[in-house]
C-alpha cells in the first residue's frame, strides 16, 4: 500500500492547524519576549548532595578493598 491516506490524515490535520482561529494571549507573549520572569519561578531540588554521600570515591580506594 502506498502511503495516500497518511499523507491526506497529514494535510487535513495541517490545514486545520493554519486556517483555524486561536485566542492569542498577547500579554503572556510579550512577557516571554522580554524576557520577564513568570510569576513563581520553577522549583529544582538539588539532590546531588545526596548523591555525593551514597558514591563516595573514597570507598573505591585500593587502601580500602584489601
């Protein structure tokens, strides 16, 4: 089989993505633009102390394997 009906799935899914209308926050896009910070920034969890305790390099020592 050849592939016409992917390729037609393909153009009926991108015109309704062109000449469909959508509701632009124009606020939200100018403070992206400018590089404003969003209200609460994202929290990171810094975990590599953990990691730093668990994988010690010292316990790979050749002092300690014997």
């Amino acid at each position: 089989m050849g592939r016409g009906r992917a390729k037609a799935k393909q153009q009926k899914v991108a015109r309704a993505l062109k000449y469909s209308t959508h509701d632009t926050d124009l606020t939200a896009l100018q403070r992206e633009l400018k590089g404003e910070p969003s209200a609460a920034p994202p929290s990171v969890k810094d975990d590599d102390a953990e990691d730093d305790e668990e994988y010690d390099p010292d316990d790979w020592s050749a002092s300690n394997r014997r």
